[in-house]
C-alpha cells in the first residue's frame, strides 16, 4: 500500500471527483501528481518531461509556490518539509530478502537503506541521487 502526494492550486484543498480521474490529468495545472510513497521503496517521483519537470530539483519551486498546496491522496494538507522527508530521508527497517529474479520481476534492483530501487527503464527514466526515483506516465 501506498500514498499518493497532489500539489494544488489554492482553492482545491479537497481533490475532485472520481470521474476527474477518468480524463487526462495533463490537460491544467491545477492539480500535479508529485508522486507515490511505498513501504520498502524508493519514493516514485512523477516527472513531466513535456512540462520541464525531469528531477526533484525542478520540483522544488512548484512544490513552494505560494499560490500552491501540497496535499495527500486523503486530501490532507502537507508542510513542505515533511513532502521533503518524505521523498528524500526513507529507508526500511530491515533489508530485503529478494532474490535477483524477485528484483527483475519487480523490474527494481537494490537501493540505499534497505530500500528497493526501479530499474531505470520501463517509465523510470533516472535514479535519483538519494531516496527516490523518477518515473514517467500515470501510477497508482
């Protein structure tokens, strides 16, 4: 199990109706998927190469732009330094028991901190160069 982190425009604190997830998210700024935190794994971060968004680092002003909010997939509001821990300060309590084919099956490879990592390839277009990975296309 996961969660799913949302950088909004102010106003839409509460995230839209299921049916504003059936059409393509990448028609208005309004709402921008960041990414997902999963147990165990590096956190998935959503990059956008058509919006200029390839790596944390251009995340950064989105995520601190006034005029923006980040929220949770629960639609509780989040501090920009917990986002920050969140996708940069991870690990795992005890290392993965994986064998090399469960990495392949999981198209993933070792990380730092006990972490599982995405194989670059398959939507993962880079590694980052801590805690998280980024990943291209839509993820639940």
């Amino acid at each position: 199990m996961g969660m799913n982190y949302y950088s909004v425009k102010r106003g839409l604190e509460t995230l839209p109706p299921d049916e504003f997830w059936g059409r393509r998210r990448d028609e208005n700024d309004d709402i921008l998927h960041i990414g997902k935190s999963s147990g165990g794994w590096c956190f998935t971060l959503h990059v956008m190469p058509e919006r200029g968004v390839e790596d944390l680092w251009d995340w950064i002003a989105i995520l601190l732009d006034p005029e923006r909010i980040i929220i949770n997939e629960c639609s509780e509001p989040i501090e920009f330094s917990g986002m920050w821990r969140t996708i940069t300060d991870r690990s795992w309590p005890r290392p993965k028991t994986w064998t090399e084919a469960d990495y392949r099956r999981n198209y993933a490879e070792p990380g730092p901190n006990n972490l599982a990592r995405h194989a670059v390839g398959r939507g993962c277009r880079s590694q980052g160069l801590g805690t998280w990975d980024c990943v291209e296309g839509y993820f639940s």
